[in-house]
C-alpha cells in the first residue's frame, strides 16, 4: 500500500493512496478494536495518535474488489445497526410513557 505523506491542517490528518487501496476500507480498519488497541497501545488515548503512528500500523490488505465487498457489508450492517437503535430508543419512549400509568394501577391494587 503506498500512502503518500499525510499532511495535517488544523489538526486533521489527509493521507492519500494509490489505486489499490479504497480510503473507506481503511477507514473501516482503523475504527476496529484490533487496530485502535495496536494505536492507542499502554496508556495513551486515541486523540494523542501522529502520522507516523498510523502509518506504521499494520493494516490488512485484500485485493480491491474484498476491499470493496468488505465496504459493502460493513456499510449494511451499519445501516441494520442505526435501525435497531433507532428501535430501541423509540421502545425505551412507549415504556417510559407507560411507567406512569403501570404504577398507578399497581398503587390502586388494579394489578
């Protein structure tokens, strides 16, 4: 994989790479657990990580068309993930609208 210099305005890393490698999938890599722990490593919290740090980080690296399957399916889990959330913050709502009314008839014995 040849990753061009990172340049850093404000704060913000841009690295650049060739056409073997989509930006996404590394994206994807560098939000695992494997590869946040490899970064952070003792002691150290992620918003501390350099350039060379990164770039010295050992990333996995399939044919582009795995790359881009890998995009894909992580892309959909996603979307299954927010769905679920989305869910269960609409079932915490109608259970916190229905703890008033449960306790009431539980204090008038109606239970």
């Amino acid at each position: 994989m040849a990753v061009h210099t990172p340049s850093a305005c404000g704060g913000v890393l841009d690295f650049r790479f060739d056409k073997s490698v989509d930006p996404y999938y590394v994206r994807y890599c560098l939000q695992s657990p494997t590869i946040k722990e490899e970064l952070a490593g003792r002691g150290t919290s992620l918003k501390n990580i350099n350039s060379p740090k990164i770039k010295s980080t050992k990333i996995p690296l399939p044919p582009l068309s795995e790359q881009h399957n890998i995009i894909s399916y992580l892309d959909n889990f996603q979307v299954k993930i927010d769905a679920l959330k989305r869910l269960q913050s609409e079932t915490e709502a109608e259970l916190n609208a229905l703890l008033p009314s449960i306790l009431d008839k539980a204090f008038k014995g109606e239970l």
